[in-house]
C-alpha cells in the first residue's frame, strides 16, 4: 500500500499530519490524548497545561 507523507512543521514543532484535536474534554486527560495519539492524530490543543490545578 503506498503512503503519502503528510507531515508539517509549524513554529518549529514537526507535526505527522496537520490533523490535531481542538482544545475540548476529548483531551483532558492522559488515557484521552494516548487514545488520540494512538489512533494518528497528529496533535492535542491545550487550554491551559500544567502541573497542579490552580
């Protein structure tokens, strides 16, 4: 089966395709974004990011 590389780079970041989730509860948790990165989204959004809750 023949593949087309659909990989972009923005701002310096190399992404696989440029199919990313949007910033939604889709990805508000780790088992949600590895599901995600598994099935080949190409990124996640993030509202906010970091290490405790405010």
């Amino acid at each position: 089966m023949l593949t087309k590389d659909l990989s972009v780079t923005f701002c310096g970041v190399k992404f696989p395709n440029p199919f990313c989730l949007s910033s939604s509860p889709v990805g508000n948790c780790y088992e949600m974004c590895a599901k995600a990165y598994d099935t080949g989204w190409g990124g996640i959004v993030f509202k906010t990011i970091g290490f405790s809750p405010p």
